[in-house]
C-alpha cells in the first residue's frame, strides 16, 4: 500500500501545481499525504509556497463541489447506489443529513475538521439545493487552513513526511476545537435571531 501510495504521488509530483488539485480532486490517497508530500516538495525547492497554497484550495473546493453536485442533481437515491464507490456510506449521508437539517449552512464549515462526515457534509447541503456561493465560501473558509496546515507540515517534516498522521494529530486537534467553538457560537448566534 505504501509503495502504492508513494508512486501516486510522485506522478502528482510530475505534473506540477496541477498534481496538487488533481490528487485533492480525485483524491484517491488522503489529502493529508497529498498536500504533506506538497510541502515536501516546497522544502526540495521544486514548489513555492503560494502556488501550492492555490492548487491545494482548488483541488479540495472542486472536490466537495463534486459531492454537492452529485446531492443537488442525482439525490439520496444516486448516492445510494454509487456512493460506494467514493467511499461514501449510507450512514455517513445520514449523519450529514441529520446535522446539516439541525444546524443549517453553517456546519459546512465545522464539518471539514471532522472525520466522517468531512466529506459527507457536501451532500446534503447539494440536495437541500444550497446556494452554490455560500457552499463555496464555507468550503474555501475550511480548505485554506487545512491547506496550509499540512504543506507547512510537509515542508518541516521534510524527509519523514511519511510520519505525517503521527505529527499532525497535535495540530488538527485544537484547530477541531477551535471548528466547534466557532460552530457553537453561529449555532449561538442564529439560535438567538430565531427567538428575538
């Protein structure tokens, strides 16, 4: 597996910034490896900054806009049938249904730091019929930290980018707190428009 991984990223790696929003895209590996593997062509000198910064935001947005058009166009009953094969379950569906019916828009945001239901929760939002600029700001909100957080992790850990889970897990856990404290203020916020 891991040799199958590593060979994926390194035809990534041949085509350039584009590789980066392809791997996101299609993401057949982890964005966590593909955007790690980034950053460490950022320290080998190949990539710069910026540009990746840029494809890594375009590749993870395109993505989940896949998702929300697979919802908006095909519904539960395309999903069901061929969810499989994008390595969304039913009961992923369900749990981003349940929490995009209690918590609204905003939990497309919160959503992105959370395992399960990070790449589910485009679903419903693309069968509620979402506005398409909302869903693309919130997506873009939590793709740009994400993004940089695990190119800047890449580029540090240089050659042990391999160890990228081991190392990363001190820093996705306080930016998921810090998704569901921003998440319960909106909840918050909201709340109080609604009895006011």
């Amino acid at each position: 597996m891991k040799e199958f991984i590593f060979s994926v990223l390194q035809f990534l790696a041949q085509l350039g910034y584009f590789g980066i929003a392809l791997g996101l895209m299609i993401e057949i590996i982890p964005s966590e490896f593909v955007l790690a593997y980034g950053g460490y062509m950022i320290a080998q000198g190949q990539f710069n900054y910026p540009a990746a910064i840029i494809a890594g935001v375009i590749g993870g947005t395109i993505a989940q806009l896949f998702l929300y058009w697979a919802g908006y166009y095909g519904g539960r009953p395309f999903l069901k049938k061929y969810g499989k094969y994008i390595l969304i379950k039913e009961k992923h569906i369900d749990i981003a249904e349940q929490w995009f019916q209690k918590y609204g828009a905003g939990v497309i945001f919160s959503a992105r730091f959370i395992p399960v239901v990070r790449h589910a929760i485009s679903i419903p939002a693309g069968i509620a019929k979402m506005s398409i600029a909302r869903f693309i700001l919130y997506t873009v909100a939590a793709v740009l930290p994400w993004t940089i957080l695990f190119l800047y992790l890449g580029h540090v850990l240089g050659k042990n980018w391999t160890h990228i889970k081991e190392y990363a897990h001190a820093y996705t856990l306080p930016i998921l707190i810090a998704a569901l404290v921003i998440a319960a203020i909106y909840f918050l916020i909201k709340k109080t428009k609604k009895t006011t």
